[in-house]
C-alpha cells in the first residue's frame, strides 16, 4: 500500500524579498553600500577619535608649522594655516552627507505629498499643480537655490532647506503618475465603497503603494544634493568658515594646488569615492526594485 501523496508546499515570496536579494547578488551595489557606510563611519567618528588621541581639530591652527606634505603624522598633510587635512576632510564629508539626506528626505517629502494630492484629485487642480511644477522646472535649478540663500541667509539649515524645496519636482511627477494608475485600482474603490475618507486613502493606502519608486529616486537624489552643496560652497554661498565642507576644501586647494596639491587631491577624492559608492547603491537598489526584473 503506496503512502499517500504530500501536497507540494511552494515558499512564498515577495518583492520586498526579492528586491533585497537581487541587492545582494549586485557586486557593485554591495561595494557602493559597503564604501558609503566605511565612509560614513568614519566622518562621523573619525574627528573624535583623532580629536582624543592627537588633539587635532578641525578649527586649530598651527601657523608656525604651515602647509606640510602627507607624513606619518599628518596623512593628509595640513593647510596654509597648518590644521591637519584629514579630520578637516572627515569634518567636511561629515557636512556634506547630513546636507545631503535631509536635503533629499524634504525633497522626497514634499515632492511625495504634492504629486500625490495632484494625481489622486486629478481635474483642473491636477492641471494647474503640474503647470506650477512645470514653471518652476522650467527656471535654473542653481539659481533659485543661490537667490534662496543670498536673500534669507548662509547658514546650515537654510541650505538643506533651500536645495530641498526646490529639489521635489521630479518626485511629484513620478508620485502622480503613479497615482494615476493606482487610484482606479480595486483596493482603493473598496476603500471607497466603505466610506473611508480621502485623506485616509491617500496616505494609508496609497502612498505605501508609491514607496518604491520614491526609494529609487531618493537614493539617486542624495549624491545629487551633495554635489550641489559641493558646488554652493566652492562659490562661497555653501557652509561657512570656519566649519568645513568638502567643496569649500575643494576650492581652497584650488587656489593652492600649483604649490600644495594635497589640499585639492584628498578632498576631490573623497568626495569622488562618495559620490561614487551612493551612484553605485542607488543604481543598484534602482534595479532590485524595478517590477521587470521580479523572477529573473
């Protein structure tokens, strides 16, 4: 007498899941994530631990030694004022990344909300929403933010802020479209059917539903921020002296690279690796995420 049959019993999945894995399996995403956290612990802890055991600080000057080559106990050297380079670089790569993610996170947010008000409502409002974000796209990214800071101010906050708001465009554009074809879907007209209000729809069930496209552009938005930063502050409208930022020691070097091309070459190459490793994970979370690639 045969034993009976086992039911076959498949794994479920998920894209969440799926998405992780293909992160995984992605040598260049792995080594971008691997690269940006090294980088970021070490801005953010870097500066206390040469502060404690060194005493090196990134404001201390040290005119009588000047501007020395990279030695044991400078390895980045120091500048014209003698401060030691590299906690000045930690320090400036520690600027930039804050700037960076709260930069994209009020761009995500606000881009987020706005696209998706715009394409759930749809209508005449939805017209007149996308044309101001088309007026708005339409002047020079760069300059606004430069008017933003030369009318209200330099100063840490307001330089977030003013790469944020006007950083959102994009995102409410992808949040709309998405909007578009999630609003007639069957979820939200049962939600509807059972009388839960509009903002509850909105922001309970589609919004969730819009997060991985808004993941995807948020990870590509944070190098761009950064680089903007970088450039506000070699213009001297970025971070201010004395604190230090990785554009502002880029522009510095600048001016000194025919005699002490160490201030130019360390802070451009940490800030070449960064900008390089956030690409590489961003590209790379952007196709663990894309729907076309699920089950390959």
């Amino acid at each position: 007498m045969t034993a009976p049959a086992q039911p076959l019993q498949l794994e479920g999945s998920s894209l969440w899941r799926d998405a992780l894995q293909r992160l995984r399996d992605n040598r260049m995403a792995r080594l971008g994530g691997m690269t940006t956290v090294l980088l970021t612990l070490a801005c953010f802890l870097g500066p206390m631990i040469l502060e404690r055991t060194l005493g090196y600080d990134y404001e201390k000057q040290n005119l009588a030694y000047g501007a020395h080559p990279p030695s044991v106990a400078h390895w980045f050297g120091t500048d014209f004022f003698g401060r030691d380079l590299l906690t000045r670089v930690l320090c400036g790569g520690q600027i930039s990344l804050v700037v960076g993610l709260l930069a994209a996170s009020v761009a995500a947010s606000v881009g987020t909300v706005y696209g998706a008000i715009s394409g759930y409502v749809g209508g005449r409002l939805d017209g007149l929403m996308m044309r101001v974000v088309d007026v708005i796209y339409a002047l020079p990214y760069m300059f606004l933010v430069i008017v933003l800071v030369t009318i209200f101010g330099k100063s840490l906050v307001l330089l977030f802020v003013a790469l944020g708001l006007v950083g959102w465009l994009m995102t409410a554009r992808i949040v709309r479209g998405q909007m578009l074809t999630l609003k007639e879907r069957e979820f939200v007209l049962s939600a509807r059917s059972l009388g839960v209000s509009a903002p509850a729809i909105l922001f309970r069930h589609l919004i969730p539903n819009t997060l991985g496209p808004i993941i995807v552009y948020f990870t590509l938005t944070v190098p761009s921020m950064i680089l903007q930063e970088a450039f506000l502050s070699f213009l001297g409208l970025g971070v201010q002296a004395p604190r230090p930022s990785l554009g502002g020691l880029i522009n510095d070097g600048a001016q000194h690279m025919a005699v002490f091309w160490w201030e130019l070459v360390f802070p451009g190459g940490v800030m070449a690796v960064l900008l390089f490793s956030l690409n590489f994970l961003g590209d790379g979370v952007r196709d663990a995420l894309d729907p076309s690639l699920r089950g390959r």
